[in-house]
C-alpha cells in the first residue's frame, strides 16, 4: 500500500509531497511538536494541527513517552552519588630511582603533589607522615615484595588508592592484587598517557 502524502505548512513556508514515514521521524526528532505545524491531506478540508490526524496521533503518544522516559532517566542519574576522587596527592614507591624521577616530573607537570619512596619502609614512612590520595606501587622492592604492602597501605588509609605498576604482570599477581583492593594494574614498560588515564578514571 502506497504511504499518505501530506502538505506541510509552518508559518509561510509550504512543504509540498512530505509522507508519513518522514513525518513519524520529524515528530521523534521535535522537528514537528504538537500544535507547532499545520497539516493537510486530501480529502481533508482546511489545514489541521498534526496531532488532530487519527493516523499521525500515535505517534505523538510515543514521542510523549519517550521524553518522560528521558526525563526519568536524568532523575535518577541526578540521584546517583559521585564516586569520583579528587586526586592530590600521589605517592610513587619504586625502586628504579630514574622512572620514579621521570614520573614524578610527568605528574608535578600536571599540578599533582608528588612523593616519593624506593622501599617499603620509607613507603610506610611517608604514607603515615602525610597520607597520599593515590599511590603508584611496585611488585618487586628491595626489602619485600610490594603487594604484601598493599595491605598495609589500606590499613593506615582505607580510601587510599593503590595502582599496581610492575613488569611482572602474570594471571596470579594481577588476581592477588585484586583481591587486596589494587584498583588497576599497569604494565611495565607504560606510557604518559597510561599514568594519566589511570588517574582520570579515578577522578
């Protein structure tokens, strides 16, 4: 069956031989809202409002219920909480003293308060002197491995959270880092745009 062609008109302007599938996208689009353009078809005598059409009333129905379905959407996700952490302080603990320099400067650059410890002693020297919002760990460090100190991190700052970055990414590590509250684990070798991204997820 060959589709209903309407004549369109919206203050002067005339749109001739416009067909209802193109007039069901204009009404979802809010090009045509209710009451805004005047239509016409023949048979029908005068111009009329599009909503006054049998055939074309449905689908001002649907339009009105798709907004009220995006306007409850909005609600509900302006009642959602924001998890996102202000990022301050940074705390790299890593033995290589040249990556850390490097990552240091990378982060100062970016305005982040950054410190920084190659053991697992002055780590927790530092955390309990001034407690750092994020923290850059190390597997492997000179008195110890590195993923016994998460614990231990979480224990003195609960919300401190810890990245693991490390060379030595196996299955089970990435699994155990997991399980002790590690909030990503990153590959060495890594790049800028790795340490940044994992800070923007956070924040």
């Amino acid at each position: 069956m060959a589709e209903i062609r309407y004549d369109i008109k919206r203050g002067t302007d005339i749109y001739r031989q416009i067909y209802i599938s193109r007039l069901q996208r204009w009404i979802f689009t809010g090009k045509i809202k209710l009451g805004d353009v005047l239509v016409w078809r023949s048979g029908l005598s005068g111009w009329r409002k599009p909503e006054e059409l049998d055939e074309l009333a449905p689908f001002f129905k649907k339009w009105e219920k798709y907004q009220l379905r995006r306007v409850k959407k909005k609600r509900i996700k302006s009642q959602i909480p924001h998890h996102g952490r202000q990022i301050k302080k940074i705390l790299i603990i890593d033995d290589e003293k040249d990556l850390c320099l490097l990552l240091s400067e990378v982060l100062s650059s970016k305005k982040y308060n950054v410190a920084i410890a190659n053991t697992k002693k002055e780590a927790v020297r530092c955390i309990k002197r001034e407690p750092p919002d994020l923290v850059f760990l190390d597997l492997k460090l000179p008195d110890g491995d590195g993923i016994k100190l998460l614990p231990k991190i979480k224990k003195i700052r609960p919300e401190t959270i810890v990245n693991i970055i490390s060379a030595y990414g196996s299955e089970e590590s990435r699994e155990e880092a997991k399980k002790k509250g590690a909030y990503a684990f990153i590959d060495k070798p890594f790049t800028e745009r790795q340490i940044l991204r994992s800070i923007e997820r956070v924040s």
